[in-house]
C-alpha cells in the first residue's frame, strides 16, 4: 500500500503518538466512514488485519466487498508486521485503549504474542471478523467491534422506524377508506 503525503501537523501528530504507544497498545486510524485498528508492537511496528489487493477490507471500499454471502468469509485478508508510516496513511492516528473501561485488557506480553500468533491469511467477514475484532481480541480476548455494533443498532432503529412509518401509514389509508365508504 503506498504511503500517502503527510503534512507538518499530522506528521508531528503521530511522532507524539509514537513517543507514548507501548506495547500492546490499540491504535485506531481513521479512514473516513470507519477506522482501521492496529496493535502496537513497539519500534514503530503494528500487527493488524489488512486486506490483500485492496479488496475492501482497506481504504478501497467497494458495496461488492462490504457484506460476505450467506455468511461466507472473505479469503483475502492478512495478519501482518507493518511499519506504523506504512499504514497511517495521512490520518491522525490515535491510541485507543478506551474498552479498557469495560474490559480487563490481558498482560502487555500477551498482547503482543496474540497479535504475532495470528501472522498470515486468514479470513475475513465486516460484521464478524475485522480489523477491530482482531485487535481487540488481542488486547482483551474478547472479538468485540463497537464500529459493527454501531452500525447495527442504527439498522435497527432504522428498521424500527420504517415499519412504524408502515404502520401508521396502513393506518391512515384505512381510516381515509372508512370515511370515504361513509361518505
């Protein structure tokens, strides 16, 4: 993947990142509509679960490579070592440890051998097996994404909300049928 241009600010931005990572951090690169999860390793390297060929897993986002079908794994996708400016591409990195709130994170030791036990293809599906369930699975043992679980609790309102707007419209168009036959 080639590196994009930084600018002054965010390259200073991400070298005090990199100044206070330890080992076994979590860092989150925001891309736009959803952000891309590392685990940091230490001397400038992460471990995180990219995409081979740009295949959507990636900044390449493309409708044919967002869902799996019938639930079907993507067999695309790579655990692998990659320098921190290889992967940042011009976005401001952060560090985010926030689940920790809610989860025990596991030994910084263990962190960083869950993450380079996973080294390799592996599959890949966006609702179950993503670059944010892998790196939380490293830090916490648990294959959590609050990005998927954001996404569906807005489906399902959304779904709340159209089938209410159905309803009361069903509704309506039978009280206008009643007042017409009355008439």
């Amino acid at each position: 993947m080639a590196a994009k241009t930084l600018t002054l600010d965010v390259m200073r931005h991400n070298e005090t990142l990199l100044s206070v990572l330890e080992p076994g951090d979590l860092i989150e690169f925001p891309r736009g509509m959803y952000s891309h999860w590392a685990v940091y390793i230490g001397n400038e390297e992460v471990v995180h679960l990219s995409g081979d060929e740009n295949d959507g897993i990636n900044a390449g986002m493309e409708a044919s490579h967002f869902l799996t079908i019938s639930g079907q794994r993507f067999g695309k996708a790579l655990v692998k070592v990659e320098n921190f400016w290889e992967v940042v591409e011009g976005t401001k990195a952060m560090k985010n440890n926030a689940k920790d709130k809610k989860y025990n994170p596991l030994p910084k030791a263990e962190i960083v051998k869950n993450a380079l036990a996973r080294i390799g293809r592996v599959g890949y599906n966006v609702l179950f097996d993503n670059c944010e369930h892998f790196a939380t699975w490293c830090r916490y043992g648990l294959n959590k994404s609050e990005q998927v679980d954001t996404f569906l609790t807005g489906l399902s309102v959304l779904g709340a909300i159209g089938a209410t707007a159905g309803i009361l419209y069903g509704l309506s168009r039978s009280g206008q049928k009643e007042k017409g036959e009355k008439a």
